[in-house]
C-alpha cells in the first residue's frame, strides 16, 4: 500500500515544485510518481516530511489464535 500512497503525494504537485521543496532529483521524482523504484532512504524520509508527511511502522494486528 505504501507504494500507492507515496506515488498518490508525488503526483499531487508537479515535479518542480517536489524538487524545489524536497531536494530530490526529477529522475527520483518521476520514478516515485509511478510507485517503483522506491528506496526507503533518509532523502525520502526528508523529503515525504518537507511535504507534510511522516512514515510510521504500525504492527499488524493479531488473529484469535495470536497469529498475524
């Protein structure tokens, strides 16, 4: 899901704005906007948080039997 998501806040505003906010290079951009390519590294951390946003790690919820 996550894919989706951040290629839904990277095609919310064009590709010079993302850059100017965030740093990151057009090729990165582009590549994020149609959800591959994603490298969870600290430049889109940054730049997910220059725009707004902020990632958390959510456990997953336990079936009646205690397994995932």
């Amino acid at each position: 899901m996550i894919f989706e998501e951040i290629a839904q806040v990277m095609d919310a505003r064009p590709v010079k704005e993302i850059q100017r906010r965030t740093g990151l290079k057009k090729n990165r951009v582009y590549s994020l906007r149609t959800g591959c390519c994603l490298r969870l590294d600290y430049d889109l951390v940054f730049a997910l948080n220059r725009l707004g946003y902020d990632l958390a790690l959510v456990p997953l919820r336990r079936g009646v039997d205690g397994k995932l």
